[in-house]
C-alpha cells in the first residue's frame, strides 16, 4: 500500500483550475438567482435601507417584567424541576414527567379538591363546615440579621 503525497504549494506557484460537472439533474433552483445575487441585494439595501432577507423572521412579544435577566430565568426554571423532582415518582407519572404540566394543574382552582387527596394542600379544620379548604400562604423568608454590630 502506498500513500500518495500532495506536493507542497505556495501562493505564488502556478495551479491548474479545477472544474466540477454536475451530472445528471442540478438540485440548485435557479429561479432564484437573482434574489441571491449579492450585487442585487445591496441595490435594494441602498433603495430602502432593509437588507429584506434578514426581516423574515416572526417577532415576539409578551410581558418579560418579571424576569430581570437570563441567569435569574434559568435559576426558576431550574429550582421548578428540582421541586417536581422531589415528588413521588406516581404522580409525576400522571403530569408526564412534565413540571409544566404540573404547575398548570397546580395553578387551576378548579384542581384544589385532587390536589387535597395528593396530599399537597391540607384541609383546615373550620373550612370542613363550610366546604373550602385553606391553601396556606407563602411567606417571605426571614432577613438575616447582622451580626457585626
């Protein structure tokens, strides 16, 4: 077995042109061609300022006041799934194994009932007369305190 070396070439060496047939039938669309052209595309920039290939795309839009920057999005999203982690494994079962299925099912009122024989809201003693259940509130954490004083 012999290994064929490619001589070593500089830039100011002569080369011969390397040409490619395409055989058979071309998948390029060529009715495309003059959207394409590069010459083309920065006359229609210099009419109207918009290079109109880059504008294609859909925007978004939603209220984003909530999340301050990336990090903090990530940092919610991660304790999410690390508190439907700590389910029991049957009943994340049931949402799929999907903690946005199981905070839709946890944010709908009309789930309070099931979400009691789940164990993740307690039934208050004065509320069984009356048919409600109390949903406990949640709290801020306590401030620590400092400790240089």
């Amino acid at each position: 077995m012999t290994i064929k070396k490619s001589p070593f070439r500089n830039p100011y060496q002569e080369h011969k042109p390397c040409f490619f047939n395409t055989t058979g039938e071309s998948l390029t669309q060529q009715h495309f061609q003059e959207e394409c052209d590069i010459l083309n595309i920065i006359k229609r920039h210099d009419r109207n300022g918009i290079i109109e290939h880059v504008q294609r795309g859909q925007a978004r839009y939603g209220d984003f006041s909530e999340v301050t920057d990336y990090r903090e999005a990530l940092d919610l999203v991660q304790d999410a799934n690390n508190e439907f982690m700590k389910i029991p494994s049957d009943i994340r079962k049931k949402f799929n194994n999907n903690p946005g299925e199981f905070l839709n099912f946890v944010n709908n009122p009309e789930n309070e009932e099931e979400m009691i024989t789940m164990g993740f809201v307690k039934k208050s003693p004065d509320a069984s007369s009356s048919g409600e259940t109390a949903i406990p509130k949640a709290s801020e954490p306590p401030v620590a305190q400092d400790v240089s004083e």
